[in-house]
C-alpha cells in the first residue's frame, strides 16, 4: 500500500495560478454558497447518522471505526514499504492524509487491507450524503465563476479609442471590408494591436484595435530616428563620455559602445538600427543636446504627424511609466522615416561592421546583424520575400513588437504588430509575414477601413492620405547602397516619391504630379525568398 505524499510548493503552483486566474473572493465576500434548503437537508442527514450509528467512535488503536469488520483474515500482518505483501488497500486510512514527499509513514494495524462493511439503510445514507456533497462542490464555483469578467484575463482594449484616420479604426476589434473575390484574414493571429497599410497610398487595407494605447518597446526608435537622424551630419565624430551612458536603463539592448572611444554618428545609427542599442541611442541624444531635448522633440514630431496615441519618456523605447503608442501611430513614424535616404538605408541594412576597443595603434572592428528577422531569418522563419525594414523590438511591458514595410509587384504595404499572445517561436514575424501575404492577395479587393493621415503642416495641401512633406526636394539619384535618395522628405504624395524608380509626370490643370515606384535596396534583394 503505497502512502499518499503532499505535493512539495512547486507542485502545488498551478493550483495557486489557477486560484488567481479566476478569484472568487474571500470565503466570507464569497456569494457561491448553498441554498438555505440544501443546509438543512445535510444537517437532518448528518442527525440521521448518529442516530443510526450509535457506537459509531473512533477506535485510535486499530484506526478503523468500531464498527466496520475485517474482510481480510486477521493472521495477515502488516509490512513495511518494499516487502512483497497483498496487492489490496484500504481507503480512508492514514496512508491517504497526505505526507511529506519520500516518507513512509504508515498506520499499524492489526487487520491490514480491510473494507468496510456498511449496512444496507446507511449505506443509502452516505450515499445520499455524498451524492450532495457532490453536487454542491460542482454549483459553488460556477456560481462564483458566473460573475462579470471571471472567465477571460486577457486584457481588452479600451471601449473609447481615437478615430484619426477614420471611424472605424477606433472601433474594438478587427476591421475589414472584403469585396468580391477577397481572401479572407488569417486565423492564426494573436497580436493586441496590428495594422495593414497601403505605403504609398495611406489606405489601411485592414485593422485590430489599431489605436490601442501599448508600450511600443524599441520601435519607438523609429520617432528618435526619424526626428534627430536629420540633426546630425553623419561623418561628425564624437568622443563618448561616461555621463552618456549613465542612465542607460538595466537589461537595455547594447551595441556595444565604450566610454572614451571615439564614434561617427553614421557607427552610431547602425548601431540603433541593426542592434537596437539603448547604448547608441543615448550617445546621440548626448549629441542632440540631451535625453530631455530628445524626448521633447520626439513628442513635438509625434504630434505634427499626427500621432496623437503616442506619449514618450524615454527615447529608446525603455519601459517608462507612461510611455505609449499604437500600432497605427508606429506605421506614421515607419511611414515618415522611410522618405528619408538614410533612414532607409540604416532600416535595409543586414550586416555591418562596428568599432571595437581599440589595442595599441589598432583600432579592432566586429560585425553586426540587424535584429529583424524577417530580414536575416531565423530558425523556422525565412527572410520575407521584399522586406526591407523597419524595426523591432521587445520588452517585459510591451512584449514583441514589429513594424515591416515590403514590396510585391507594383505594391509596398507597411505592417505593424503589436504584442501577439502565442507560444509560436517568432510570432511577432510569423505574424506579420502572415498579413503581408493577405495584404498583397487583397490589396485591390478589399474596401479601406481608414487612412494613414498626413502631418498637420500638410493638411491643406491637397493629396489626400499622402504622408509629410518636410523641407527640402526629393532627388532621383541612387545613393551609393542602391537605395534612392530623398534628403529631407517628398513633395507630397507620400513615400513613393521619395524613391527611384519609374517616374511618371503629369501635368494638368497647373498640378504636377509624380508617381514614383519603391525599389528596394540591392542588399536585400539579395537576400534568400521566403
């Protein structure tokens, strides 16, 4: 007879999850409590057996009732743990009270393997009672169970969210207006927050909950680029000094920059691209004229775009009390970001090499790799056919986070995924490769839910849906990566034209109209096809 043992605490963890998964509440706050009726009904049974049972006491020696006989004959006598004995037990005894794990603690009794023999009238009775008891203990917890927001503790987005960009981006849930011939949305998507857009157009092909407020984690680094990149000359050279990284936050992605080493700013922007380095980061918030300046600018560039769900705190995107944004707000930014040459370069870029410590005369280099997967892959994920950016990222607040743009054919969609709730290896690139491909199969066959609006300087400039135009003129060379060069931005009819390719003018009625196609960077062409 093999003795019960108590579970030691780890074993005992799912028990306490579950416990807090679903509280009920304190026993005394609780309302699962039987009916009155039933109360009564037990305590009437409960009579009924000491009434009937008379001599019915505990019998310490033999540790059975005084009553119960022995089935088994009385010569059989106990035996220790391990010694072969009769393959028979009894219930009820000390072996099933529960004991520490290891132990073999065990009653002796002069009539081992026993059964209880109950006579006919209270048997019915126990079985009435237990047949109670029973059902009791399977209302209560649904009783309990039965209260408002028991079942689910998944988080919900808010009842009220913005409307920017159209009404139904600020409705809960997923958005979409499929028309003939459209193929439905993927099943296996798990994200809080994601978004499907059009990059050229500003139409939103799809949405879910799309202004949800989150933690951005570091793809908030595309705001710090897109608002200080443009600051500072990329060949200016900087000394780094100890108060530049002081308040680099704890467990922060590094690229590895060193006190009283020297770093361009053009090491330091693929340091904040491919490595998403907290570390780069501060160093050029230093440059820019400090954390507090970064962070206030970023803030003053989020709203001219129009991204009214992001408040920021830290620049790279460190989890920060109060630091937000949305996956409709990071598509503004990826969106603005990539009218920039350098931006695009940096988000395109695979490998690069980065300063190291420098040995004597010489100063040693190693290479980096940018952290998007659907860049360099990973295992079970292949590079994305036409990626080419943007930025990753992942915190404990704000989970996996992702916003990529690539191109297919004659299309660029960008997509952002925020926080997906699923044990699958990569999810946040699974995901989103997953709405690439439904976005390019539905691009012409679905109805907009909403728009990528533009930035406030550019509302009353005509082209609707088109992203910001920034000082400065787009130009048609290639830049020495292979990706197109627009300085500053484009003259208006978003991010298509701040790229090479096919130009088409048109001019009529005193407008002047350029539709330029989006070729991606040699280097990621290069790359192998998911």
């Amino acid at each position: 007879m093999t003795p019960t043992t108590v579970p030691k605490a780890k074993d005992t963890t799912a028990s306490s999850r579950w416990t807090q998964k679903y509280p009920v509440g304190s026993p005394a706050s609780s309302n699962a409590r039987p009916l009155p009726s039933l109360t009564r009904f037990l305590t009437k049974v409960t009579q009924m057996i000491h009434d009937h049972t008379p001599k019915a006491s505990r019998n310490q020696e033999t540790g059975r009732l005084s009553f119960i006989r022995p089935v088994s004959p009385s010569s059989v006598r106990d035996r220790s743990r391990g010694i072969p004995h009769t393959k028979c037990s009894g219930r009820g005894g000390p072996s099933d009270t529960g004991q520490t794990q290891g132990a073999s603690v065990r009653a002796r009794t002069a009539t081992p393997c026993t059964f209880t023999t109950v006579p006919a009238m209270k048997k019915t009775v126990l079985t009435v009672v237990c047949a109670s008891l029973m059902t009791m203990s399977a209302l209560s917890p649904a009783v309990a169970d039965d209260k408002p927001g028991k079942k689910d503790d998944k988080a919900k987005p808010p009842a009220d969210m913005s409307t920017v960009g159209g009404a139904q981006l600020g409705k809960a849930g997923t958005q979409v207006n499929l028309g003939p011939g459209a193929p439905v949305l993927p099943k296996d998507l798990t994200g809080r927050s994601w978004i499907v857009a059009d990059a050229e157009s500003g139409q939103v092909l799809a949405s879910h909950n799309p202004h949800w407020r989150l933690p951005p984690a570091s793809t908030l680094k595309m705001l710090f680029a897109d608002t200080v990149l443009p600051k500072l000359p990329k060949d200016q050279v900087y000394k780094v000094k100890d108060a530049d990284l002081a308040d680099v936050g704890a467990g922060s992605s590094l690229v590895g920059v060193k006190e009283d080493h020297t770093y361009s700013v053009h090491d330091l922007w693929l340091g904040v691209f491919l490595r998403s380095g907290n570390d780069a980061v501060h160093v050029l918030s230093s440059m820019y004229g400090g954390v507090d300046k970064a962070v206030a600018d970023m803030q003053t560039h989020a709203e001219e775009l129009q991204a009214l769900d992001t408040n920021v705190v830290s620049p790279d995107g460190y989890d920060a009390e109060g630091q937000v944004s949305s996956a409709y707000d990071l598509t503004l930014f990826a969106r603005s970001g990539l009218q920039k040459a350098d931006f695009r370069e940096y988000a395109a870029t695979a490998t690069a090499d980065f300063p190291g410590e420098r040995k004597g005369k010489k100063r040693e280099s190693f290479e980096i790799q940018n952290t998007n997967r659907l860049m360099t892959g990973d295992y079970g994920l292949n590079p994305y056919k036409g990626i080419a950016g943007v930025k990753n990222g992942n915190t404990t607040h704000a989970g996996a986070t992702f916003t990529g743009v690539a191109e297919r054919g004659d299309k660029v969609l960008l997509v952002t995924v925020m926080n997906p709730d699923s044990d699958e290896q990569n999810a946040v690139y699974q995901e989103t490769a997953r709405l690439f491909d439904w976005g390019f199969k539905a691009a012409d066959k679905v109805t907009p839910v909403g728009e990528l609006v533009r930035p406030r300087s550019a509302e009353g400039s005509g082209n609707k849906g088109a992203a910001a135009p920034e000082k400065g003129k787009a130009e048609g060379s290639l830049s020495s990566t292979g990706t197109a060069a627009a300085d500053e931005g484009s003259s208006g009819v978003g991010i298509a034209l701040a790229v090479t390719g096919g130009v088409l003018a048109l001019i009529g009625a005193g407008v002047f109209v350029v539709n330029r196609r989006w070729p991606l960077p040699d280097l990621v062409r290069r790359l192998p096809r998911r």
